[in-house]
C-alpha cells in the first residue's frame, strides 16, 4: 500500500484548499504531515490560508476517505505521483496550477521529452477524422499523444494513435472506478496496455461538468504543444488552448472553411495570434524543434569548467533533454530565478544555447 501518501491524499480531499493551496501549504511547511500538525495561527502564516480556512484544515477528520483510496490503488494496481516527485510530470509540474496528485492505471513515462495533445470537437466531421488519423500515422513513433478520452477528435486520436504504436495518455475529469462515457470502457481497457489513463480526482468523484475545466488544464499542461483539429468559437478545445498558450506551450490549430461552425474556433485562434496554422506534419515538427538535427556537440565540448554552477547545471539538464522549457528547467536544475536568469545569461554569450519562442531553450 502506498502509504507514504497518506496525508497528501489526506490535504487533497479537504474542501476549498484547492491545488495552488494545497502546493502552497506543501512548499512551506516541507512534508504533507506537518500541516495537519501544525497549529492554526501557522496555517494562516501560508499566503491564501485564513482563517476559517486554517480551522478546516484543523478540524478535518475524515480519514477513512484515505485509508479506502489506498485500498482501491493497490488493488487496481494505480500508481501515485505528489507534485514533488521525481516521477510526477515535470512538464505540468511548472504550471502553477498543476495538480498535487496525479493518479495513474497502467504505465506510459510521464516525462516522455515529446508529448503532444490533440483535441477537437466531440461532434467531428469527416474532415477533422481524416487529418487527425494523418497526422498521427505520420508522426514519429517516440511522441506520446495526449487527449481527454471524449468522444468525437479524442478518441478518434487515441485510437489512432494505438493503430500506429504510438504511446498515448487519455485524462479523466473523474476517479478511475468508473469510465465516462461509459462507450469508452474498451477503449480505455486497450489504452492502459499501450499507455495510460491519468486523473487527479480520486475514487468517487463522478465526470461533473465542473471537472472538465480541470481535467483540460492536465492535458494542456503535460504536453510541449497543444493541436485543435476542430472546434467552435466556445467549448472544452477553445478552454484546453487557452490554457496552453498562457502555460507558454506551443498552440496549433488546423484552418477549415470560414463557413464551418466547427472550424471557428480554430480561425479565432489563428486571428488571435494565439496558434500557429498546422498545414503538415513537418511544418509542426520543424517548429517544436522534433526534426533530425546535426550532431550537437560532445558533452566534452559542452563541459566547460570555467562556466558558473548555475550555466553548468542547465547544461547537464539539457545534455539530457536538449530543448526545454523555462519554467522545467528551473524545476529539474533547482536554481533560483536570479541563479537562472546568470546561468542562461552566461551560455547564451558562450553561443552554447538559444531561446526561442514560448519560453523554451535548446542545445545549439
């Protein structure tokens, strides 16, 4: 049983805490059982923590809610990830936003260097089918595709996705004891072999139209780029975009007939400056930086030992992950804003890295 998770299951299902305040108390007080052992006038130390806040936290007690999560994970064999894990996914990590818990049935890497969302319009046409079964059967077969499990775009990617041996992670907007919509079971049965289906909501909580909101924002978060096929000016996708543009991730939205009710949503996107027109498999691959490249240069060449601590530990990061963004870097190298800003200052005069757009950093 995975126990060591017990009070962090325990501080996600107290109400109004929420995922920011939940990381916030995590941060300050450094391990989730010394929040529920600190006293109240402590709590409200914690940015957002009144309070009334402050005294439901101390007054929370109902812990056989964890002790039948723990039971239901080890027995349909889900794995746990906190926000601070090594194993959690860095990428949604550096959203502010990101989930404290993330629970997992069956096994994809989370932390995959290409992750890639597809989403559209539950109601599909014959068009948004068609360029999404292309655009999957032509992508290379290390990029994880990411989408919400819906019917319409969604499953239509996931499936394909599976049709072509490419892994992919559907994201619930409920517990995994039960499957919505409930169309979707085998599917979600054939994902878990060939990837995984991922929630931060725990048993029992039900597929509420509140939930999507939040589901999206997982889905945003765990992907370099996010590609809407089809969509109208209002619903889930355009919600899932947003929220990948302002997380500095890469948007794509594929242009349809401006008389198409499902294609408006993507012009809208595309007017906006918010997403850059998809027009092929390669214009996509070239912008994320995902296509064959020279030789980069040695790690001896990059190991340069009259570079700060701060530039050395970027580069051992990148030596792994070659392009990045921001906001993971600082997460995975533990440097401050001020050690981050000096240590990218430093290798990009050397001429050893560039930052491009959306916040990223790549190995030159």
């Amino acid at each position: 049983m995975q126990k060591q998770y017990w009070y962090e299951i325990a501080l996600s299902l107290i109400p109004e805490t929420g995922p920011i305040l939940q990381r916030r108390l995590l941060d300050h007080f450094g391990e989730a059982a010394l929040i529920f052992k600190a006293r109240k006038k402590d709590l409200q130390y914690v940015e957002g923590i009144g309070a009334l806040l402050a005294k439901r936290i101390k007054e929370w007690d109902e812990f056989s809610l964890v002790e039948e999560e723990l039971r239901f994970t080890e027995q349909h064999h889900i794995q746990i990830y906190c926000v601070n894990d090594k194993a959690y996914p860095l990428k949604l990590a550096a959203c502010p936003d990101a989930p404290l818990l993330i629970y997992e049935k069956g096994h994809t890497p989370l932390n995959n260097t290409k992750m890639l969302s597809i989403i559209g319009t539950r109601n599909n046409t014959i068009y948004g089918k068609k360029v999404t079964e292309q655009l999957i059967a032509a992508l290379p077969k290390d990029i994880t595709i990411v989408s919400g499990l819906a019917f319409g775009i969604d499953a239509i990617a996931h499936s394909a996705a599976m049709d072509h041996q490419l892994p992919t992670i559907g994201v619930l907007a409920h517990g995994l004891n039960e499957m919505y919509p409930a169309q979707h079971k085998q599917l979600a049965r054939e994902m878990i072999q060939q990837g995984a289906l991922l929630t931060e909501f725990g048993k029992g909580v039900k597929a509420d139209k509140h939930n999507f909101p939040r589901r999206n924002r997982i889905v945003a978060g765990l992907s370099d780029a996010t590609i809407v096929i089809e969509t109208a000016h209002k619903g889930g996708s355009m919600i899932t975009a947003d929220m990948a543009f302002h997380y500095n991730r890469e948007v794509f939205a594929v242009p349809g007939r401006i008389q198409d009710e499902k294609s408006s949503g993507c012009l809208q996107l595309i007017e906006q400056n918010k997403a850059t027109v998809y027009t092929s498999v390669n214009n996509l691959l070239e912008t994320l930086k995902w296509t064959a490249t020279k030789k980069k240069k040695t790690i001896q060449q990059l190991t340069i030992n009259t570079l700060s601590s701060a530039a050395n530990s970027i580069l051992d990061t990148l030596k792994t992950k070659e392009t990045i963004y921001i906001d993971e870097l600082k997460t995975i190298a533990a440097l401050s804003d001020a050690d981050l800003s000096e240590g990218l200052l430093v290798l990009e005069l050397e001429q050893l890295i560039s930052i491009l757009p959306g916040k990223k950093i790549t190995l030159l």
